[in-house]
C-alpha cells in the first residue's frame, strides 16, 4: 500500500492509517472523519465489519449516474446532522430523503439477507446438536449397558473373591493342622531316632552278647557231609592231624548248622563247643600251625577238599568280615583275619595291624589307605 492515501470524499487530506476505511468494492480510501464516524466508533468496529463495509456510493442501490465528486466530500451523503438537513434546499432535501429510503432499503435487505443466513446457520446448528445429542445419547446408552455388564461383573467377581476367601480360610486351617502333624511327625521323629540309637546300641549289644556266647566254639568249615557220619571221630581225627589231641570231656556239644541260604549247595559247617575258651584257643593255635588240613587226612573217602576251622562268629561279624576281605583285596591289603572275634587288618609285614569293628570303621579304613597311599 502506498504511504500517501487520497481520501475518496475529495477532501484532500492524505489517509493515515489510524483514521483509514476502505471499501470492499471499489477499493477507495476514506477519513473515518468523513463519513461522521469518530475514531472510538472506528475503534470498536470488528474485522469482518470493515473487511465487508462498502462506501456511501457502492451502498447507493439506484441507477442514478455518480458525477463529479472530485471535490465534493461525502459527509453529507452519509448521515447529516439535523441542523444541515433544515438549512438544505428542498431538492436536496428530497434527494436526500431518497438517498435514506434507498441506504434504508439496502439496509433491510442486508438485514434481511444475514437474517436468512443466521437462520439457515442456526437451523444447521441446531440439526447439528439433534445429531450430536442422539450420538450422545446412544453412547450413553451403551455406556450404561456397559456399566451394566461392569456391575455384573464386579458382583460375579465379588463372589469369586468371597470364595477364594473362604477356600483360603480353609486352606490356612489346612496348613495349620499340617503344621500341627509335621510337630508331631517331628516329635515322632525325634523320638524314632532316639530309638534307633537305643535299638542300634541294643542291636551291638545282643550281637556281643551272641558274640560272646561263642567265645569257646570252633566252626569248622566244608567237612563233606556222609549219611550215618560220626562227628566226634571226625572231630578226634582233626585234632590228630593239627597234633592237638582232643578229649571228648573238653567237648560240650558238636553238630552241623544250616547255611543262611539254602540254595548253597557246600557242606553244612560242623559246629563245636567247647569246655572252656582255652581249648579253643589251642586248637585254633595248632591249626595256624598246620596251615592246612584235607578230607582225606582225617579219613574222609572221595574227592579231597580243604577244611578249615575258624571261630565261630556271628551273621553280623561274618557280613562285616566277608566285606572287610573284599575291600582288602580292591586295595592291595594282605593279611585280613579273626582273634578273639575282632576283625584285623594289615596291609604287609611291615605295617601296623588295625581293628575293624564296623562299617564307619571301615570307612576310615579305606580313608587311611588313601592317607598312605598320598
């Protein structure tokens, strides 16, 4: 826009841009002094009103033809103040009068025209908020159907909650009679233990009792069974043989005993008690010294087989022994035997000979192979 604006009333005052109207159609410039409006009025006036606002003449509605108004201004063309409109001539004053009818008119028709479109825009806001108010409705509806079904739910879920409750009332209930049985159960325990340790002690305690019991018998091991046979006189021939002449006073009692299982197919082993343990320790002494003795040797006919004599031990120590030699022989130990019921091992000639009167015992035999072996 240019810097110097010429007012369109014919004034001659260049157009600041404080005081500047312009009209849509004809793009002339105008004072706002020129048209009777003050700058307040000019002031309070919104944009669409002056992006719309046409001049005095583009308002004009009839035909009549515009002349010269070069230098006329358009004040009086506007809104004259009373005391001009007396003081006009007649014709001015009827044209004047026609101006106002036609500026009336217009105005209606503008009036009338934005009362259409206020109308139209309404009945379309109003179609509008229907529309949006039957959404708004049908979602309320499905907002309450769905907080319907929430209800429902939470209530099933309560339920649900009430009855896991009362199955965790049961199952705390439950878990404290657990308790209670596992105290028990412990107790029980505590005292099952005791008794084993005391059936345990009483177990070594029979054992050495049994054990002792047998302290003057021999066990006299694969002699072959004859129908009618005569144990005494085989006994007599054995104490021939190993050089230890046995009176039959000195013996108590002698008779075959069955094996453990009865599908050994050996000889029964011939039991023999003795008057006192004295005697038997002398004729185990006189059979180490002999070394060996055969069937054939004490009158025995048929196929000739060694036989042995041993104290007589019982099922546990024989378990514990046959173990024992087991063991010695995985781990190169060389000399494993029997006195006086107690279990010796020694590794060579050279090393010290140690007891094994158990399994933990055993254990610890093994422990001390490793020991010497490292």
């Amino acid at each position: 826009m240019p810097r110097n604006i010429e007012c369109g009333s014919g004034c001659g005052r260049p157009v600041t841009r404080q005081s500047l109207m312009q009209c849509h159609l004809c793009k002339s410039s105008y004072h706002c002094e020129c048209l009777n409006i003050n700058l307040h009025q000019l002031a309070t006036m919104s944009k669409e009103y002056l992006a719309s606002w046409q001049c005095p003449a583009c308002s004009n509605v009839s035909n009549r033809h515009r002349g010269n108004r070069e230098n006329t201004p358009v004040r009086s063309s506007v809104i004259p103040s009373v005391e001009e409109t007396a003081s006009l001539p007649q014709q001015n004053r009827t044209n004047a009068d026609q101006d106002w009818r036609a500026f009336t008119q217009e105005l209606q028709l503008m009036l009338n025209g934005w009362r259409n479109e206020i109308d139209n825009s309404l009945s379309q806001i109003s179609n509008d908020i229907k529309s949006a108010l039957s959404d708004m409705k049908h979602e309320i509806q499905t907002l309450r159907t769905d907080q319907n079904n929430l209800k429902s739910g939470f209530t099933n879920l309560s339920q649900e909650v009430a009855e896991l409750k009362s199955s965790t009332q049961y199952l705390s209930k439950q878990n404290d009679d657990l308790e209670k049985k596992v105290h028990t159960l412990e107790g029980h325990k505590k005292d099952a233990q005791e008794s084993h340790s005391l059936v345990s002690t009483l177990e070594y305690k029979i054992d050495c009792l049994e054990q002792q019991a047998r302290q003057c018998n021999v066990e006299i091991v694969n002699v072959p069974e004859k129908k009618n046979e005569n144990l005494i006189t085989i006994l007599d021939a054995i104490g021939s043989v190993i050089k230890y002449p046995i009176q039959q006073k000195d013996v108590v009692s002698i008779h075959r005993v069955p094996h453990a299982h009865q599908q050994n197919n050996k000889p029964k082993n011939v039991i023999v008690k003795f008057s006192a343990r004295s005697v038997r320790d002398n004729v185990l002494s006189a059979y180490r010294k002999m070394k060996k003795v055969r069937s054939d040797q004490i009158g025995i006919s048929g196929h000739s087989q060694d036989i042995y004599l041993n104290e007589h031990l019982t099922l546990k120590n024989k378990t514990l022994f046959r173990q024992c030699r087991e063991e010695a022989k995985k781990c190169n130990y060389k000399y494993v035997w029997v006195k006086n019921a107690t279990i010796l091992v020694r590794q060579n000639d050279n090393s010290p000979a140690f007891a094994v009167r158990s399994c933990n015992d055993f254990v610890k035999f093994k422990c001390s192979l490793t020991r010497m072996e490292t």
